[in-house]
C-alpha cells in the first residue's frame, strides 16, 4: 500500500512561500511513491482548545459524543483529525507570524491533544509512530522559534521526525529561487516517506538522508510549483478578491 | 493621572492558576496606585490574522474602514485593541498548551501586528513605550518558551519589559500554595507601574526592582485571589456548565 | 552486533537528576540489547567553536590536520567526536542554566558541526541516520526551550529523532520520586534504540512507542539509579571536594 | 555623569556582521552622549559555570574569595563582571551558531548567575534596574531563538529592555547593505541609552522609541562602521593569522 502524505498548510495566502514549499515536499513524497492530500486550515474552522484535561485528564478523547465536548461538532475539527488518522506522514508548512506558526496552526495542535491523550485511555496515542516534518516561511526572524517548537511538540504527540525533517525560507523574494530552501523542502518530503517506508519494514537502501538536487531536478520542481501556486491564486482570486 | 493597567486573560478556565496570578498581578498594580481593567480573551472572538502586510506593508493599519479588511467589523478585536490602547501596561496572562502561549493569545498577538504597523504610516508603533508583562501557568514544561517568546515579540512590537516582568507556575497544584510563584506575579504587576511611572517621569526611589513579599502580604494576597478565583468559578459554572 | 547507545552528560554534578535520568536511559537501552557508553563533559575539556566555516564553506571538516583548526589537538574534541561516530545513538542529558542547555553542552554541539559540515565534502553527514535522544532537569522553567532547540539542531545535523525521543524533571526534589519523569526518561533510551533495530531492517514488533513502565520495573530501576548515583557521588567527592 | 553602555562581543570573527552591528549600536550610544567600552569574550578565558546554586542557593555570590569557588580566579569572568557592574547598560553581540548564541556567550550567561544571585544575600540583584540589548547575526535561522532566550534571560537576572532592544541580521552579505538591520542596531543603542536617561529622572522629551534613519545618517553610520571593522580585521590578521 502508497505510503499516504498529508500536507497541513495555514497560511491565508495559498499560493505563497509556504504553499510552494508544501507543493515541493509532497512532490518529493509523491515521486518516491506517496499518495498525498492537501488541506488549507484557512478553508476551515478550528476553534481553540478548551483543554478539558486540566479539569481531569481523561476528560480529553478522540473521537467523543457531541454532547461531552464544547466543541466537537460545532467546527471542523474532526475533519482535520480523521485526515491526519488516515495518514502515515503529515507535513505541516506554517507562515511566520511574530516568529512563531500561525494562530491557526497553533488552535490545530492544541486540538490535537485529543489524538495524543487516548494514550491515557487507550494504551496508544492515536498519532503513535506516524512521521512528521514542518516548513515555515517568512521574511523576518522566527523559522528556528516556529520550527524548533514543532518537533518538539510533534515527538511528544507520538511522532517520529526524520532526519532533515524541517526546512524555511526567510529571504524576501521567491522561494523557489533559493536552490537551497527548495532542496530542504524536497527533503522533508521525501525523508517522511523513506522513514514510513522504514518503519513498515521495507529496504530503502543506503543513499545519504539529504539528498542533493541536480540542477535539472532543481528546474522542473520549480517550474511545476510555479504552475500549481498560479492556479492556487487565481482559484484564491475568485473566493476570497480582498487578498489580492 | 493613575496608571492604566490592562489584564488579558487567555484561559477557558477563568479561574485557574493562570487567573489567580493575573489576579496577584492586578493586585500588586492597584496596591501601587494603578487602574486596572481585565478581558478573557474566551468571551470573544478573535480570528485569525490574514498577514495583508504580505501583500504591501501598507496594507495594514488600525483603524480601518472595516470595507477594507478581511476581519475587521466581524469579530471582536478592536475591543481588545482599544482596551490595549487606553492602558499604559499590559499583562498577559496564559495557560501553556503545548509548552507555548494558548492559541487565542497567538491569534491575538498576529493580529495586534495592526497597532505595531501603524510605524510605516504615522512614525510610530500604536504601542510604542507602553509597557507590559507575562504570566505563564501550566503543569508541563514550556514556560520558558511561551514566555521569550513573549517578551520578545512585545518588545518588538513597541513595548518596554522591565526587569522581572514575566512570571510562571509548573508545579501540579494551587499556584497561591507557591510563594514564589506569587511573588513572582506580584513583581510583575508592580514592575509595569513603577516603569510606567518612570517613563512619566515620577520619583519611584531607589527600591530593588524585586520585591521580596512578606509573609503577611503574602498571606493576605492569596485570601483575597482566593475568594476572586471562586467568585470566577460560580459565574463561570453558570454560564459554562460543561466547564467543571 | 549490538546497539551502541552514547550517554553524553553536561553537568558538574555528575550524580545530579540529569545523571540519574541519563542512567535511566542507558539502562532501557541495556534492557532493549544495546551496549551503552558514557561521557561526562565535564571531564574534558572543550573550547568554543571558531565557526571557520563563515570564512568559507570548506573550511570546517572533521577530522583535520591539527595544523589547520584553530583548535583541533588542543583540546578534547575528537575524543567525544569519535565517541560519537562509534555509536548509533546518542542521548545528551543536560541541566538547565538560564532555561538553556548549560554553555559545555553549547559549545560541543558548536564543535560537532565539524561532522555536519562533511555534507560538503563528501555529500554525506558523519552523523547522517544515527538516532538521538535528550533529557533536561533543572528546578526552574527551561527543558521546553532547551529541549526543543536541542532536537531542531539535531534533527538539521542529520540526527532521527523517535516518537517520545525527549524527557525533563522541573520538580525540586529527587527525579527518582517522580514517575512520569523516570517513565519518560526511559522511553527515551527505549526508543532511540528501537528506531536504530528498525533503520537496520530488525523486526520490533508493533508495541506502541511509548511504553509505561509497571510498579515492579519503576521501583527496580529507581533503585539501581540511586545506587549508581551513590557510586558517582562518592567518587566525584574524592575529585572535586569543593562540590559537595 | 555620562551613560555608561558596555558591548559585549562573543564572535571569533572581531570584524564581521555581529561586529559591524555591535558598533553601530555604540556608536548610536556615543551620538546619544553616552560613553562605550568594548569586550570580546574570544580575548578571554571564560570556564563553564559550576552551578554551585544547586547545592546550596547561598553558595554562589559575587565577588568571593577564590577559596571558596571551583573556578574564580583561574579566568576572566571577573574581568567582565566588573565591565558589566561599572556599567548602567549592555548590548551583547552574537553570531548564531545552530539557532542559538555562541557558546562562549552562554557560559558567559551561565556565570553572571553570581551576580543575580547576590539578591539572596543582599535583596538585590548586582544588575537590578541595569538596561540591556541584544543583537544576532547569523546567515541561517536562529536569531529568533537567541534574541528570545536572551531577553528573557536578562529580564530575569534584573535588566529592563527596551522598546526594539534587539535586531538580527539573517541575510548572506553585509549587513550593512542592510538599511533595516543597521537602523534596527542603532535603536538598540539609543534606546538603551534613553532608557537609562528615563532611570536616572532625565528629561528625553516624547520621540518615538523607534527612529528611521536617514539616508545620510545611514550613509556616514556605515562608512565608519566599515572602517572601524577594517581595523578590526586588520589587527585579527596580526593576532590569529589562521582566521582569514
């Protein structure tokens, strides 16, 4: 069975750095043999965690009766859980907001505490031995602050990162004009998918786990992300004309 | 004029250990002569940020004519941001949810970008030289991230950190049993008048900027934010029952 | 052939909490099959990193003729260097200064971008695919910044970091009274030991990854770990009688 | 009597971009009327700290006898100490090296701990109510992670910070072909020297806390700026020929 990649963007501007960054870390998945999925959490409503475990620990579950839960069914919340539970890999891609992820990103993870705390109902967290890596964009300081928090947070949810499992771009222009922040994606991509594969038991030989991109690879990733990012803003023009 | 304190809250537990501290805090700002006013970011609604900066710098500004903004005129912030700019300080008070901020402080913080913006069209920052404060409380590790990460956002949004400024409880039970804790608190709530006063320009002496707490005030501290915190919790079982 | 699991300790107590927890870990991975080694930091000596690599790219690598570093053969690098080249894994264990890693720890990770940097040289990092682990303990706030900055810088070193790969003790007693801190410290030798078998193709069945120790393994460990530190305590007062 | 400001230099490369940014923020000072001292702590000997706190929270203090301390007396970090307490304000400078400040600042940090812990000995922190900046440079991630934790630090040993008390430079030339990096530098200066003034009851009038420079004001800033790093690199030539 496909290794199955899901990438969690939360960035308003869809088709920005953190998109392309996306695109080329699924594109990586997908060329070593990746299914992939794609969610926008601006497309969705995620609101914030009321952190019923303070009160007792075992007050937080996944799934739960929509009667028990402030929340559950009133946003779209299990919509994201059910994609990353149908998922091996997840890979998060983040704007840099005041050095940190997005709020949005921020409201998912404290969400996602539910998956992690049936390991108190369950013996298992729910995200247990799946594999996660994390992309941040944006031109100020903050990728370190944004992508140091999420692993570790990440690994204590249950997660494996692999190695080179995060990459930034924090230059002004395109990011797919720096050779190096498009590699580090394409790594993170790949490196997910070699560490699933890994942990399902199949060989994947002794290559480097940073691969370099020949300049050729270099150009095609970038032509085809240019594509995609074109036709996320001109689908973004028509649904939301205010973000121009 | 007396000194504008500002308290914002961003726990659902409205009367938790995050609340008695922002309570010690308040306290220590009024017992210093200081106007104190307090917002629960839960009985708003705040969302998230859409970055317009990105787009142009120019793009953001508070305020605007709400045809301009995606957001504005459709949630709640410009309530927080006037209650932010009739005060000459700030705390911030927050639970830690995976070792960082609550995501509705995060959502807050992004959108606050619209006061400190306000440098490229008018020369200066909406929060330039006020001052503010953190406190951080939560039983797992991540004071120390939710707490830099903070102050050095505040900083470079305009504010003055005085020295002690910030304030954490990690420990599994009342905060108001931890007398450093409370004192910590105490201190922070006195440091953002005293430095408020200075900035205007009135004698405060030479006391150290810590102030070791007597076991009296102590005691008489934590009666009193006891009896807040449980006058909280009656009105808060009332209005969310589901919140124990 | 067996697990080699590297212990790298950074405190000048060297029977402290960070001792004990770092014990805990290389005994799960003795539990797992693997043989474990040992270094405490305080022991060598190692200077601060010169960075040549700002000079030009190829100028750090590892190892070096001693007439063209700075510092190479001058102090103890190389010995931790091939301490950890002969391993598979490593768990660091440090103690939290100022809500860090303490500055001995900082200045050898500096150092060990030297095996990094080879990416350059020979298209492979000397640490590519190894495992790594880290723990924290210090009374004070600080494991999240520390622990989270640690596994970042690994993970871009070429490091894998497992589900549940870190652990802390904020308390302010004894480590070994707490057993979720002894729990987790365990997990963390347990798993670096498991993502190594599973990265060398060996079968490990499909426990979940993180594992909750009974009453009986809790109680057995806290008491070799008191032992062992007893023994540490004992030799280090013939050392160092200055450090009580 | 004259502000003091001390800038506290901890890169091997005397001339580089942390350099430039440290001369530009005294030179800010100096136009503001303060006098500057210089230190680099790649001039001195500064050991690891030996956290004597942890046996006892009386056992470490500033100054002691020698008898009484593992390592006072056998480096420098007296030396700088004193630097640091003649002072009424310091701005470290860093390179970043893996996201973080050097080594050899952070056991720097890890030392002053004598002097914040004189309040348990005194009631006073021997850098109460002192102004602190800070400033990073780095061609990679990092300087959120540094700039965060150093504030944070310092606001906890006893420093205020200012308004935009620090700036980063991440880019991968000159910083000072960087008009924002060199204006954010120079507001670290100043403002550290307001706020001194402010400390003192001295009048600063009611500019904004941040001040754009001018193009001639940036272009004389950077000419001496340039040239002071020359002599720098010069005199590094003589002394470290190795370092090119």
């Amino acid at each position: 069975m496909a290794v199955r990649v899901l990438g969690i963007h939360s960035s308003p501007r869809k088709y920005g750095n953190s998109f392309k960054m996306l695109w080329i870390a699924l594109e990586a998945a997908r060329r070593a043999g990746a299914e992939t999925a794609y969610i926008n959490l601006y497309d969705l409503s995620i609101g914030p965690c009321f952190a019923c475990y303070s009160d007792h620990f075992l007050n937080c579950r996944y799934p739960k009766d929509p009667s028990e839960c402030p929340l559950r069914g009133r946003d779209d919340y299990s919509l994201v859980a059910e994609a990353v539970l149908r998922s091996d890999a997840v890979v998060f891609s983040t704007p840099i907001y005041w050095f940190m992820v997005s709020g949005v990103l921020k409201n998912l993870f404290d969400r996602m505490t539910s998956l992690e705390n049936m390991i108190y109902h369950s013996g298992r967290s729910l995200v247990d031995g799946k594999v996660a890596g994390v992309l941040a964009a944006g031109e100020e300081a903050g990728a370190s602050t944004a992508l140091s928090w999420s692993v570790f947070t990440l690994i204590n949810m249950g997660f494996h990162v692999p190695a080179w499992g995060t990459a930034y771009y924090h230059g002004r222009g395109d990011v797919l004009d720096d050779k190096q922040a498009v590699s580090d994606s394409y790594n993170v991509g790949l490196n997910v998918v070699r560490l699933v594969k890994v942990l399902r038991g199949e060989e994947i030989g002794n290559e480097p786990w940073y691969r370099f991109l020949s300049d050729d690879e270099y150009r095609s990733l970038v032509e085809e992300a240019r594509k995609a990012a074109e036709e996320m803003k001109a689908k973004q023009r028509r649904d939301r004309p205010w973000l121009r």
